[in-house]
C-alpha cells in the first residue's frame, strides 16, 4: 500500500497509469460549460490533475478567439484528448492522430460510440480503434461497456486503463452497475476507472468505495446548478470513498448489534 | 502561373490567391488564417502535417486540409 496518514494528516495515496504518477484520483471533462472562465474554475476546484479534452476544427472566421489552453494551463493540468463525438474507428485514430500533433503527448482518451440516445460503447469500433492505436504508439484509456471479457481484452491488447460506463454518458443515472463493475474489476490489473453515469457526489464515492482507482465525469460538475461547488463536493466524495475503501467497510447483518454494553445496566 | 490556390478547409471551398511564385506551404497558410502555429494541428488529404514541415509543405489546388485545436469536452 503507498498510502498512509502522516502525522501532520496528510494523506499520501497516489496511482499510476502509464507511468505517470498522479495524486487526485478525479478526472474531469472540460465541456458543457457555461464559457471557459466557468471551466477554468470549476477544474481548479475539483483538484484535478488530469482533464479530458475534444478534438475540433478551428472557427477561421474568428482565428483570435480565446482558448481552452488560456483557461486550462496544459503545463499545469495532463490533457487528456477524447473521441467524443467518433462513431467508427477510423474516426477515432484520426483524431487522436491531430489530437497528438496538436498537444505533443500520446496519453489519450478512446471512445467509440453507438448511435444517440444511448451512444453505448460500440465494443467492436473500439477494439479495431485500440488496436491501430496501441501499434502506432498512443497509451490508450479506453471507455467501454461493463463486459469483464471486454476488458481482459483490452488490458491484454496493451490498453493502460479500463473505464467501463456506470450509466450511459451525460445520464446522471448514478452506477447502475455496481456488481458488474466489482466483478469487472476482478479481471483487470491496470488501472480501473468508472467513466460516465455519475450523477452527484455519492455516486462518484460509491464507485471509489468499489475500489476504482480514480472516476471520470463532467456533467455532473457542469451541469450542476452551481458547478465550482459541486466540482468541490466531487473532490471530497472522491477522497472521502477512496478512504473508506481504504479503512475496509464493516461486515453488513441483519439485525441489531448493539455499541453499547448490554451489562452494566441499571435496575 | 497560376497565383491562386483553391482548397478545401475545413470541409468549405476556399480560394487563395496572390499566391507568390513559390506557391503557399502550410506554414504560410497558417499566417494568412492568423491561427497561433502552437494551438493548431493540420491534417492535409488524411494525412498529418507535423509542425516540423509546416514550411516545406507545399499545398496544390484540390487539397483537403483539416486544422483542429482542443475545446472542451467530457
């Protein structure tokens, strides 16, 4: 275990996905915010280190308009690029292909989705997409449907992380999942994230209580109704699961038992 | 010579012309689009431009460029 309570109570408790070392176990998404001063506040209160982005054409006609890399320092915060939005895997490994010229790294984001509404993981895309990508030397998270041979698969195919949906993506259904992801989890030695359905706090500590390694979410902090709280309630639930997870939760039983002494009483 | 140069940005037919005798490169492209080289990637004909050839590549008329930067996302 690399973590323990110092005594000042500082926690030190890290995790490493390709070899890179991170101390927040919350990734969070840079989209659907009301404009970048709102993003740039929101991840700052989060505590992130890593912050998922999307690949887009520039707008020509408005070359001088402000970007995300004024809001979201990239020397501060890992960027993460995506394929939100890539229905097929050819679309996928074009846009991280741009997506690593732009940004100069290879630690990226694959998603390859079905149709709306649901855009469920589509596994097939997805193994194509992670394959032509491991080849051309990106370290691949993957987003994926919660299948445990989906994910042994992808972890032997050389995927750095699994990050399987708690409910579909923007949802804020919470982890419809729970018992799939701990028996996926049995499988996987990489890292194991829950990436999508999260909702509010509690969903986010539940999965960390499950034993993910770290949660990836963005609607649930910009769509709140005051993100920069909640992207602070995120931080908190993430480390407050994460300990819990830690201290090992007591046996559940059916029935009372009680704190306090039964003897002793008086009569 | 022609002094023109017709491409395809960004999925919309554009038309460059005044074009110098040398031809346009990416990198000159860039200028005229007045995008920061640093926040762009380029694709030219599904096909990636690195920042190293900006200046050495050479675009001809029917080219199909792509220039991406990262925006938010989930």
């Amino acid at each position: 275990m690399d973590g323990s309570i110092a005594p000042d109570g500082t926690i030190i408790d890290t995790w490493t996905v390709a070899g890179r070392t991170f101390s927040s176990r919350l990734i969070v998404g840079t989209g659907r915010y009301k404009d970048l001063e709102e993003t740039g506040r929101a991840i700052e209160a989060s505590g992130a280190e890593i912050v998922t982005v999307a690949v887009r054409r520039v707008n020509l006609s408005d070359a001088g308009a402000p970007m995300l890399q004024d809001y979201v320092d990239p020397k501060k915060y890992t960027y993460l690029p995506n394929t939100a939005g890539c229905f097929t895997a050819k679309d996928a490994v074009r846009t991280l292909r741009l997506a690593r010229e732009a940004g100069g790294w290879n630690l990226v984001k694959l998603e390859v989705l079905g149709p709306p509404p649901l855009l469920y993981p589509d596994m097939q895309g997805t193994f194509e997409a992670a394959e032509a990508l491991i080849k051309d030397g990106f370290e691949v998270m993957v987003y994926c449907a919660d299948d445990p041979l989906a994910a042994r698969r992808l972890q032997d195919m050389g995927c750095v992380a699994i990050m399987p949906l708690g409910a579909p993506i923007g949802s804020g259904l919470g982890l419809q999942n729970p018992a799939m992801i701990a028996m996926m989890m049995e499988h996987v030695t990489v890292p194991f994230l829950v990436d999508a359905g999260v909702g509010t706090a509690s969903d986010a500590a539940i999965a960390m209580e499950l034993g993910c390694d770290a949660v990836l979410l963005n609607s649930a902090i910009a769509h709140a109704r005051d993100p920069v709280l909640m992207a602070r309630a995120m931080k908190a639930a993430i480390e407050a699961g994460r300990l819990a997870f830690r201290a090992g939760r007591m046996p559940r039983r059916m029935g009372a038992d009680p704190s306090s002494p039964l003897t002793g009483l008086i009569r | 010579m022609h002094d023109f140069v017709t491409l395809t940005l960004n999925g919309e037919n554009r038309v460059f012309d005044g074009v110098p005798d040398g031809g346009l490169s990416v990198a000159g492209l860039l200028v005229l689009t007045g995008l920061d080289t640093r926040k762009v990637a380029v694709e030219r004909n599904e096909e990636i431009v690195p920042r190293s050839r900006y200046a050495e590549t050479w675009l001809t008329s029917g080219d199909c460029l792509e220039i991406v930067h990262f925006i938010g996302g989930g």
